[in-house]
C-alpha cells in the first residue's frame, strides 16, 4: 500500500471520529441516536473504494475498541460491542466495503442517481440489516418493534446518501481516488500485420 493510500485511510478514519463529535440526536421510543456518523461510512466507501474504506473503518473500530471516545456522544471502548447500537456500528465495516465494491464497479458509468441508489443499498439497507437484530437482542425489544423504530432514521439516511453521492460524484470529475477496473480501461488496438 502507497502512503497516499495510508494518509487516506487514516483522513477518514479522522473524519468519523470528527463526525462523532456533533451530539447525537436521541430518540425516546428507541435506545440508538441519530448521529451524522453513518455520513461518513457511506463517504468512505464512495470515495476511497471498498479496500480503503474497509481498512478506514477497521481503523476507527481498532481506535474505539482501545477506550477512545470517538463515538457520537464521546462513547469507546468494548462495551460499545454489548450495547444496543453495537449492531449498527459492527454494520458500518460490510456497509463501507459493499459501498466501495459497487462504486469500483460502476465507476465508469457513476452518476448522482447510481451512486445515491449504492449508497442506499450499502449505508441503510446493510447497516440495517446488522443493526436492527443486534439491537433487538441488546435492548430486548421484539424484532418488529425494533425494525419499526428503527424507520424513523431512514429520511435522514436518504439525505446523508445523496449527499455521499453528490460528493463521490464531484470527486470522481475533480480527484478521483478510485482508479476504473482493469476492465473498464480502454485497449490499445493490436498493431497491424501489414
């Protein structure tokens, strides 16, 4: 791996514990905040790729584990595991990478609306996915009421999607840090035999 690579990695794994730091939002029907930390999962996916974002928020959860009280409402350490919104932070590794693997794909053909939809498909419905039975478990709480609660983040997480959107797709045209697949890369034509 490039230092650039590094200095990326570490930007962003900065960039979620500086998202930590806007005060979370709490909810009284449901024991998980709104907090603008899940921004960055789907901007570290969307910009540095599935292996870079991966590595950013192994980071971050390496940092977090270690007692930092990086976490919105300046919460660290292993008991972060155990709680209630345990599940959504565990999600926001498979969320970033899956994010970053489906840009890589689309790289070619990235567009607002493409990216919105990855994004939606990597930082709500993945992260969901996690989160929701890890917290029903934890706050025990019945799936249903869980999953029903937990609707109450989805406008919010449409408008941090478009907004990762709009950035990756600005970024992709001004410096884009993901590189098209080999496969997108156009051929030379083979030389002629004349």
């Amino acid at each position: 791996m490039k230092t650039r690579d590094l200095v990326h990695v570490a930007l962003f794994a900065a960039l979620m514990a500086v998202l930590g730091l806007l005060p979370p939002l709490a909810l009284p029907f449901i024991p998980v905040p709104i907090t603008a930390q899940t921004l960055g999962v789907m901007l570290a996916g969307s910009i540095l790729g599935a292996r870079k974002a991966l590595l950013s928020l192994l980071l971050f959860h390496v940092l977090v584990a270690a007692g930092l009280p990086l976490l919105a409402g300046g919460n660290g350490g292993l008991a972060v595991y155990v709680g209630p919104t345990g599940g959504f932070f565990v999600g926001f590794l498979p969320a970033a990478f899956l994010i970053g693997w489906l840009t890589e794909r689309a790289w070619t053909r990235l567009s607002v609306p493409l990216a919105f939809l990855i994004n939606v498909l990597g930082g709500i419905c993945v992260l969901y996915a996690v989160g929701i039975p890890w917290l029903a478990v934890a706050a025990k709480l019945p799936l249903a009421k869980a999953a029903l609660g937990s609707l109450v983040f989805v406008p919010g997480d449409c408008v941090k999607a478009a907004i990762a959107a709009s950035a990756a797709v600005t970024l992709k045209r001004a410096w884009p840090l993901i590189q098209p697949p080999r496969s997108a890369l156009p051929t030379a034509p083979p030389p002629s035999s004349t």
